[in-house]
C-alpha cells in the first residue's frame, strides 16, 4: 500500500483545528472535523450565547449536508423548527394571491425547514462538548510559518493551532487579514427584522407567508416552538441607519405606512430593540480561500445575497466537503486545493444568482427580457435542481 495512503489512514493530516466563529457554519464544520479524530476549538467573540439572528430556511442540500455530517439531526431540527408545506403570496392588502404546495421532500428527498437561527446554534452545540466552545475571544488577527498557526484574541490572548478556519461572517476578520478587501458591498437593499412569541389568523395558518409591495416586500415565518420570523426589506440605492431602537422601530412602520394593519401588527407587537437594522451586502467572489494554514468557509468565504436562502445551506455544504476533503488527501496542502476546487466554481455561481434575486424582488416588470415566461420558468427550474439536489455521498 502507498506509504502516504497508510500515513493518510492512521491519524488526522492535522490534529489541532482553530475556528473563529460560533455560528451555524464554524459549529458544523466543528462537528465535521471532529469526526475525524482532529482536536477542534471553537472561538467566538460573544459572551454568551444568547436569543438572537433571524429566521431561515433550511433547503435540501443544506439539510442533506448536515445529515451527512451528524445522522439524526435533521430530526433534532425538525422538532426545533417548521416544516414548509404550503407558501402563500399577498399583496400588501392582505388579500392572497396565490397558495403554493411545496414539493422539495418528494423532488429531492428533504423537506423545506423554517427555524429560528438561535435555535439551529443551539442544536449544533449541543453536538458538541462545551468545553471546545471558548466565548469571549474575539479574533483581531494571526500571524501563520510553515509549522502552524498563531491566532490573536482581544486582551492579549492568543491560540496555536495546525490549521485556522474563518467562519466569521461577512465581516470577517481572517478573510480581511488574508486579502485586505475592506468593507462588503452594499447591493441597494435595506433590511428590518425581528423574531417573536406572536400568532396571528391571517397568516400564521400558513408555514411561508411573502408580501409583495412597491419595492418592497416581507417574509412572515413560522420558526416553530410558537415564534414568528418578520423580515422587510426595501430598494434604497442609499442607505442609512436609524440612530436609536425606537427609531428603528419608528421607521419600519412608517414604511409600511399603506400596509395592511395584519402586516403592521407582527411589527408594532415586536419590543423596538429586538428589531435588527441593516443593509444587504455581499463581497466579490475570490478565486481562493487559502493561503498556508488558513481557509475560509461559509459567509466568511462567500457571502451572499438572501434572496434565495442558500447562505446556510451552502455553509453547510462547505463543512461537509471540508471533511471529505480532508478524509481523502495526503496532506493539508492538498486537502485545501481539493476543498477550493470542490467548492468555489459553485459558490459563486449562487452568489451572483443570489445578488440578481435580490434585484428582481423590486423588479415590477413581468419580463424584463426578450425570453417567454415559460423559457424563464424552465431556467429557474433547472437552476434549483442544481442546486437543492447536491447530494453528499454518506462514508460509513
């Protein structure tokens, strides 16, 4: 047997992995490399892990890529969220335009899930032992030779480590130490929004609720467990931030001045400073996310538009091609390389798609091309087979 093969198989290619980022992305990749038999830390910048983020949806190849990392806890999720069986378009009336069947779990063997990104953390750490999770560590750089590692933390604390992962979000700071890009892009679209204890008849009957105004539109949520995710967003090729939480609160509702008081209600229900401000950015698409002994994955890697709520889910594809990777190379080097070309070519296809998705939410034209609708249709169809059908192959 090849000598490098027989090495391959007997220990990790490395034994201590650093990860800076307690999020979705930094916890699954924890899970991932754990398996292995690698010592995986985790270091994040917070305090304490707290009620927080956004609702999200959890698409199949998402969902599949988790399942292949940790059996079963697609399960766990499934009872800590909601499964999408039907979406319902309205206008900002109230009144329902179109109800939708949802077929993701007979087309690609998955369901749709709404969850509440607190609680997704949640049920990612408790895969995990607490003491590998160190909060109150918040990267502010790393200098790296060719034998590992040294990563620096606020209050002079620093961690040795053979391989460093930044899953810090859009705003990374390893991908700024790395490559020095500065600030993300903003793509002209500004975003409120809250998670709550609320019901309410109009639209908590349904899983998926999308109201459609004059470049403007909300996502009414049920996360599961009785709460409610609202998310508004707004074209402004300008944006601003409020400069308090009541303001904040002042200005979404002023935004949904003409709405009905069903959509009004959801925000005038939700405590001003539980509601989110912020502007949707993403970042050019890099032809690497490596250099030496460090890589990047999830939102530090390519973050996206959420126009077709593929950020987690591509994460999580993210840390389950980590660890084939690593199960299938000869060295660190190779595993990076291997990791790069897995994913980046895929990425980035999705993040442009996403960034034009973004878009076309204000787009009131019906075609805004010489293309049928029918022609359209059958794009966005191939396209989300594309996507949703990534399928990881489960290794015993």
């Amino acid at each position: 047997m090849n000598t490098n093969l027989t090495e391959k198989l007997s220990k990790p290619i490395v034994e201590k992995v650093a990860i800076v980022g307690a999020g979705p992305g930094g916890l699954a990749a924890a899970i991932a490399l754990r398996s292995q038999g690698i010592d995986v830390q985790v270091y994040e910048k917070a305090q304490e892990f707290r009620p927080a983020g956004t609702g999200l949806g959890l698409a199949p190849n998402g969902l599949s890529s988790l399942d292949a990392i940790a059996p079963g806890i697609v399960e766990a999720l499934k009872s800590s969220g909601c499964e999408v069986h039907h979406t319902v378009l309205k206008n900002i009336q109230g009144e329902t335009i179109r109800t939708n069947a949802t077929k993701y779990l007979e087309q690609y063997g998955q369901p749709l899930l709404t969850i509440w990104w607190y609680r997704l953390q949640q049920v990612l750490a408790s895969r995990l032992p607490s003491d590998i999770i160190h909060l109150n560590h918040r990267c502010i750089g790393f200098e790296q030779d060719k034998n590992g590692v040294e990563i620096h933390f606020d209050g002079e604390k620093s961690v040795y480590a053979d391989l460093l992962i930044g899953a810090d979000g859009v705003n990374s700071v390893v991908r700024e130490t790395l490559f020095g890009e500065g600030k993300p892009n903003y793509i002209g679209s500004m975003c409120w929004r809250a998670v709550i204890k609320y019901r309410h008849e109009l639209f908590n009957d349904y899983e998926l609720v999308f109201v459609k105004g004059n470049k403007q539109f909300m996502y009414l949520l049920n996360v599961g467990g009785g709460y409610t995710s609202w998310i508004s967003r707004k074209f402004s090729p300008e944006y601003s931030l409020s400069h308090s939480a009541d303001e904040v609160k002042s200005r979404i509702l002023h935004e949904l001045a003409d709405w009905d008081e069903s959509f009004r209600a959801v925000v005038e229900a939700t405590p001003a400073e539980q509601i989110w401000e912020g502007p949707i950015c993403d970042r050019p698409a890099l032809s690497r996310w490596s250099q030496g002994r460090v890589t990047l994955l999830g939102d530090a890697a390519h973050p996206m538009a959420p126009a077709m709520g593929q950020g987690a889910n591509t994460t999580f594809e993210d840390a389950y091609q980590l660890r084939e990777c690593f199960s299938d190379s000869a060295n660190l080097q190779a595993a990076l390389t291997s990791y790069e070309q897995c994913r980046i070519e895929r990425t980035k296809i999705i993040q442009a798609r996403s960034a034009l998705g973004e878009m076309r939410y204000y787009d009131n034209l019906a075609s805004s091309t010489g293309q049928t609708q029918e022609r359209q249709m059958s794009l966005n169809d191939d396209f989300h087979k594309w996507v949703y059908d990534f399928k990881p192959s489960v290794k015993s």
